[in-house]
C-alpha cells in the first residue's frame, strides 16, 4: 500500500511537472505576440504648420529625429519636453500640453524613432512596450535641450502620455537634474504583461485545472522570460518603470490616470506611487475618462493642475517673479 501511494505521488508530480512545461513552452508563443504584435496605433500624420522652430537632433545612440522648440516670452529659460504616445506625430502635444507655452514655458515636442518615414532606426519596429531605444530619444532631447542659450537645464521638465509617460520615467531616473516629471497613463511592463497573460491566457490554452493549479510566479517568470525572448527577436531590451522607480533619487512626480481606463487600469497608480521610497508624488484619478482621455474629459482641471505642478517645481527666478 505505501509502494502504490509513493508511485502515484512520483506520478502526480511527474503529470504536474510535465503539463507545467507544457503549458510553459506553448504560453511562450503566445506571450511574445503581447511584446511583437499587440499594438494601439494612431495613424500618423505630417504636421509642418505647426508653430515654433522645426529642428533636428541626435538621440544618444546617433539616431536623428525631428522636434519643434516652441518659445514662450514669459520663460526665463524653463522648459517641458513632451513625449508622445505611441504612434503620435510632432503636433500631439496640442491636445495635452498646448496651454504650458501660455502659462510660461518653453516647450518642445518630438517623435520617437520609427514613427516617421525620415526616421526609421535600422530596422526597428516599436510597439507601445517601452524599450531602451526610447530612452536613448528622450535623453538626446534633454541633451539638445541643455545646450540652448534660452534653456535653463536645471529648470526642464518631462511631460509625458502612456509609453511617453514610462519613458520620461525611466529617464528621469537616469538624469538626476530633471526638475519634475508629469506622468499621464504610464504602467509598469511586468505588472501589465502578466495582467494581459492572465486575460488571453485562457485563449491558447483552454484547460480550466491548468490555470486553477498555476501558481502566480510562474506566470511572473514566463511573462520575465517572454519580455527577454522578444527582446532578442525584435532587437531591444524592453524596460519597466518599476526598476527605476526602486532607485528613485526625488525628483517630483504627477501621476495622472484615467479612472476607467481598460488597457491600463488605474490601480497601477498605487503600484508605481508604492516603489518610490523618497520624493514627492501627487496622483490624479480624472473620474469617467479611459486611456489618455484625461486632457480631454477634464479638459480646464487638467490644464489648471498641469501648470500649477510646474509653476512650483520649475519657479520664475527672483528678478523675474
């Protein structure tokens, strides 16, 4: 009796062991399509109306992208970089971050790599996942930023939507002397992957005891595994805000999200806000608005709580105040 019950221990394991790797191997498929193909896409297009200095600049890896640098008279030298969303042409900012060149601020937007037909960096496909090559963007335009003779490089911002907001993060942990960063929709790629894993999972593998048995590291260590294996597919290494957010040096943060935001939820808001153990943080959950709808459904609140975040970590100098 004790042999057949140590069998069927050594056989429940072996069937437990096996159906694990199974489902592991077949889930790795399905997980890097979340990396390589799921994409929201906004259809580009070509803006040269736009006000302000149409310029060129290096990213810190060579890659030349475009951007405008909007002058605002009352500045005295303070500055917002932008950082679009995924798929956004140069004129985005207008729907979220117009109103700063009014309010005071220089302002200047630009495109990340890929989203261009001049711009293509060799072969690189982005997707709305944040990876190092976009943080290779955004510090290019700090750099170009810092040598203009009008711009204060102690006093620059970063203002960034959903992957824009990620990368402002991440670069912001790398660049102590940004002065603030306002953050509208980002979220953590780990904690979202595993959230769309649990979703479709289901879809590629339809075994209700497979997924009842399935312990939650596991799918912490197949969505690690899928991020690093679509990572050498597609030629980058994607990030997530949260290893920067560990290492937060202070630099003031505004988190805005979409109270009914169905790609991202807002419960992330806390997850960020919760890894930064210094600095100061404020958080806005805008009621009925989805996924970078905030500028739109709260259209004058946005606007009022965007400047006066600015106004007291970016202040006019004592001549000009």
């Amino acid at each position: 009796m004790l042999i057949f019950v140590e069998w069927s221990l050594v056989i429940f394991f072996f069937v437990l062991l096996v159906g694990s790797l199974y489902g592991f191997f077949k889930m790795i498929g399905a997980t890097t399509k979340i990396f390589l193909d799921l994409q929201i896409q906004l259809p580009y297009e070509e803006a040269p109306d736009l006000p302000g200095e149409h310029v060129t600049f290096e990213a810190t890896d060579g890659i030349t992208l475009p951007g405008l640098l909007i002058r605002s008279p009352k500045s005295d030298g303070r500055t917002v970089i932008f950082a679009p969303e995924f798929g956004a042409d140069l004129g985005s900012y207008r729907k979220y971050a117009e109103h700063l060149v009014d309010a005071g601020f220089h302002l200047f937007a630009f495109e990340f790599r890929g989203h261009g037909p001049i711009h293509v960096s060799e072969g690189y496909i982005p997707t709305h996942w944040p990876t190092r090559y976009e943080i290779c963007d955004l510090l290019g335009a700090i750099e170009f930023l810092s040598a203009q003779k009008d711009v204060d490089r102690n006093r620059i911002a970063l203002f960034g939507i959903s992957k824009g907001a990620c990368i402002s993060i991440c670069s912001a942990g790398l660049k102590k002397r940004i002065a603030a960063v306002i953050s509208d929709s980002a979220f953590s790629t780990k904690i979202t992957a595993v959230q769309y894993i649990e979703r479709w999972g289901p879809i590629f593998i339809r075994s209700e005891l497979f997924w009842r048995l399935m312990p939650r590291w596991f799918l912490v260590v197949l969505q690690r595994f899928s991020m690093a294996v679509s990572g050498i597919l597609r030629g980058c290494k994607f990030v997530s805000v949260s290893d920067y957010l560990k290492n937060w040096t202070g630099t003031p943060l505004f988190l805005i999200h979409g109270e009914r935001d169905s790609f991202i939820p807002c419960e992330q808001v806390e997850n960020l806000k919760s890894w930064i153990s210094q600095g100061e943080v404020e958080t806005w959950i805008v009621p009925k608005a989805r996924h970078n709808e905030s500028a739109i459904v709260a259209k004058d609140e946005y606007r009022r709580r965007t400047i006066e975040f600015l106004e007291k970590h970016l202040p006019l100098s004592e001549a000009d105040s």
